[in-house]
C-alpha cells in the first residue's frame, strides 16, 4: 500500500527525493517556503550524479538542458598554467563530461516529473512530532499535516535536523562567495579555476553562449562593497588574465548574487523512525568541491532504491543513513580543508599553496577525482549493507 510521505523542501534534494519515492510507489508531497523556485545560477552536474539522475530517470532531460565540459584546467591569475590535463584523461576518468545547467532548469525538470500539486509552495515547516508510525507537521498557516513519514530537505537550517538531533551551530567560515552567469562565450579549454592569493574564480561554458562562475575571498560575516557587488568585483579581477574580467562586465550586476559562507555542525542522527533528512539538511559543505547538490542528488536515488528494496519505511531510511555516511562525511572534511588552504592568511601563503598543486602528478590527481565525481563514484546500496 503507498506510504503518505511529505518532503520538507523543494530544492534539489527536496524535489530529486520526492520523484525518487513516488518512482517506488508512493504518494509524496513536498512544501516550501518560498514561491519563487526558479532562482539561482548554475551548478555543475558532474558524473557521479548524472548516474543518480539516471537512477530517477531523468540523466538525459538534465544532459540536453546544459552544456557540456570535458576540461578541469588551472591557471594563475596572470594566465599561466598549473595544470592542464587533456580532455580525454578526464573523460576517460570520470566517464562522461559534467554537465552545467541553470538551476532553474534543473529544478524544473524535478519539478516537471511530479504531478501537478505535488509542490505546494508559501509555507514552511514549523514543528514535527513523530511516533514509530507515523508523523505531524504543523505548517506556517497554522494547519497540521499526518502523514506516514517526513523527509526532511529544507536546508542548513533544517528544522527537521534539529528535531532530530536538538541545537546544531554554524559559524562563519571567514570568506564569502559571489556567483554569476555571463553572457560570454567561454573557450572550453579554459573551463576549471583561476587562483590567485587569496581569491579563487571558478569558470564553466554554460551553453555555447554563456558561461556559469563564481568567486571566493576572504571578508568580514555581514559586509558588503560600498560601490556594489558588481563594481567591487570589475576592480579586483580587473589585472587578471582574460577571460576573467570579461566574464563580470558580461553579467548583469543585478544577477550577481553574494552570499556569505557557513559551516554548521553535521547532524548525529539522520533517522530516527519515520524521519529522515538528506542534501544540505544532512550534509552542508562548502562549495569547492562542487559536490553540495550532487550528493542532494546521489540521496536522492540512492533513499529511493533503500525504499524500494526494505519492508518498512522506518528501515529503509536507517538503511539509507549508515549508507550514506560512509561517503559523504570525507567529501565534508575535503571541501572544508580546500577552503581553509584558498583562503589562508597571511594571503601570500594562500598562492604559495595553490602553485604547490601543480606539484602533484597528474595521474593522482585524476584518481582522486575519479573517486570524488566519476559514474562510478555512484554505487547503490546491495543487500549486504544494512542499517547499523
């Protein structure tokens, strides 16, 4: 008999979970605060959750809504190159190029899979109270919601989290990050980072006509450029090697978002009977890696395959929790520690140790890759892994 499951979020997690389970048969609604889901730039969908999208049925609507990038080159600020492995290596690596997209494409396509209602948006999750059976949720208008279980996508500040596991702190990590998508043509062979002491600009063809980035420097919890975002930015990056100061006179300055970044503390639980909480609910990290919605992405599927394989919901989603751990808890530390090396202080040592990555063979650097992001990096649960 379909299970009654209400998914707290509709982010990509949220929304990735909610077609996963309704593929397993049962009957899901997700709520969501905010009416505006169409927000947001560009991610960068790499292999591992290609595969998870595959698992849901939807790797291919996802692969002919972005651009393809083959290329994970390096260069110093100034252009000069520390690493520039051959596009093949990482096809070869990873199994298939990683795919940009608009978020909104993204969440759109999530969106699409579910039937029409699925989604209802203007309210938020303001309490939960759960028995071994079953759940209530007591939404912001004030109604309360029973249901058969709760899966909790609804962010960093995850109520559900903190129903689960009580207090969770976050603090500032010490820098922020801008993102944006230019109206810029980038050269393929470009797509990867720029580095320069202290700073850090990402860069990916989001299309042929277009091209998704981002930017990372240290700054005070709270500031803001007293000229703009826009301008602060034209200034800063304006020494740097092109295409780097194309890119921001090529994005609107209303487009360019900034947001300060946080660290908060990862949850002890992640079930407890019929409650279960996945993406950035579960595991917050910082963005170097590039891995936050993907792995939203591979708990996604891989909930909705412990879902279909177990006899009761509250197994599945403990089956789900030791599963998950075990892989992402090491992208968490990694992500951290890339962050803490960009931005060390005093800035020089920062550059010294971005130069120092030029240092490490290739191929070790395409294995680790390959573990972190390749098709093969997505592995479903078996019947020997069971909850413990």
């Amino acid at each position: 008999m379909p299970a009654r499951i209400l998914v707290v979020g509709a982010g990509i997690a949220g929304l990735a979970t909610a077609v996963a389970l309704r593929r397993s048969g049962h009957d899901v609604t997700v709520v969501e605060q905010r009416t505006d889901l169409a927000s947001g730039s560009g991610i960068s969908i790499w292999p591992n959750a290609l595969a998870a999208l595959d698992e849901i049925g939807l790797g291919d609507a996802v692969r002919d809504a972005g651009g393809r990038v083959t290329a994970g080159a390096i260069r110093w600020r100034d252009g000069a190159w520390l690493r520039r492995p051959s596009a093949q290596r990482m096809v070869t690596a990873l199994g298939e190029p990683l795919v940009v997209v608009r978020r909104a494409a993204l969440t759109g396509i999530l969106r699409e899979a579910l039937p029409p209602g699925a989604v209802q948006t203007g309210f938020c999750a303001t309490n939960l109270t759960a028995t071994g059976s079953s759940a209530r949720v007591t939404l912001s208008d004030g109604r309360s919601r029973e249901t058969d279980a709760v899966v909790g996508a609804d962010g960093v500040n995850s109520l559900v989290a903190r129903t689960l596991n009580g207090p969770l702190s976050s603090r500032y990590v010490g820098y922020t990050a801008w993102r944006g998508v230019a109206q810029f043509a980038l050269d393929p062979d470009l797509a990867g980072e720029t580095m320069g002491a202290g700073i850090e600009v990402g860069h990916v063809p989001l299309g042929p006509d277009h091209t998704y980035w981002f930017a990372t420097e240290r700054a005070p919890e709270g500031s803001a450029a007293t000229g703009g975002e826009h301008a602060y930015l034209t200034a800063k990056l304006a020494g740097w090697a092109d295409p780097i100061p194309q890119l921001v006179a090529s994005t609107a300055p209303a487009d360019l978002l900034r947001n300060d970044l946080y660290d908060r503390a990862q949850p002890r639980v992640w079930s407890a009977g019929p409650v279960v909480i996945v993406g950035d609910a579960a595991h917050p990290m910082r963005p170097h890696l590039g891995q936050g919605g993907c792995q939203g992405l591979e708990d996604a599927a891989i909930l909705g395959r412990c879902v279909t394989d177990c006899t009761n919901l509250a197994e599945a989603f403990g089956r789900f929790a030791a599963f998950r751990r075990r892989r992402v808890r090491a992208l968490v530390r990694e992500s951290a520690a890339i962050g803490r090396v960009v931005n060390l202080r005093p800035a020089f040592l920062s550059g010294v140790a971005s130069r120092a990555t030029a240092l490490i063979p290739e191929p070790v650097v395409t294995r680790h890759l390959a573990w972190i992001a390749a098709r093969s990096a997505f592995v479903l649960p078996t019947a020997g892994d069971r909850a413990t």
